[in-house]
C-alpha cells in the first residue's frame, strides 16, 4: 500500500543522506525540518473595504505540518536521478 511505498522513499533517502554526508539521516531530517519551518505566515484581513496581508505566528503543529510538506514538494522539484522510485504525484 502507500505505507510500504513511503517507507521504501524514505528509507531509500535516508540511505543516500548517510552515504554522501556521513551524517546520521534522523538528524539531518531534523535540522532540515528546523532549517525550513515557518514562524509566521500572512492570513487576509478585511478592515473596511480594503483586504490587509496580517502577519500572524504559526501555531507548532502548522510549522511542522508546513515545512514536511515544503521538503516533499521541493524532492519532487529536484531533477536528481534516484536509484529507484522518483516520488511524484
């Protein structure tokens, strides 16, 4: 099912990750996550007639949910040969 095949993608990347940096992959998962995670994002605000970008903190369970999701599609847009499945969708 989808299970298998994202581990399979992730265990694949992780394999790669150690054996170009020599790093262990959690950690690098982790500082990439850090790397990319949102503290604030604008949400409209109407005031009057006119719409105003606001900006407004993220709530922790967003900046995760946000920077997983910004590190998928960014694999995607890579145009990096991987020894397998490329994960597209």
């Amino acid at each position: 099912g989808k299970k298998s095949v994202a581990e399979k993608i992730v265990y694949n990347a992780f394999d790669r990750v150690e054996a170009k940096i020599k790093r262990a992959p959690v950690e690098v998962f982790h500082e990439a996550l850090d790397n990319v995670k949102p503290s604030v994002e604008v949400r409209s605000r109407r005031v009057g007639g006119a719409t105003y970008q606001v900006p407004v903190e993220v709530r922790p369970e967003r900046r995760e949910a946000l920077a997983i999701r910004w590190l998928i599609t960014a694999a995607r847009g890579r145009n990096e040969n991987t020894n397998g499945r490329t994960p597209r969708r």
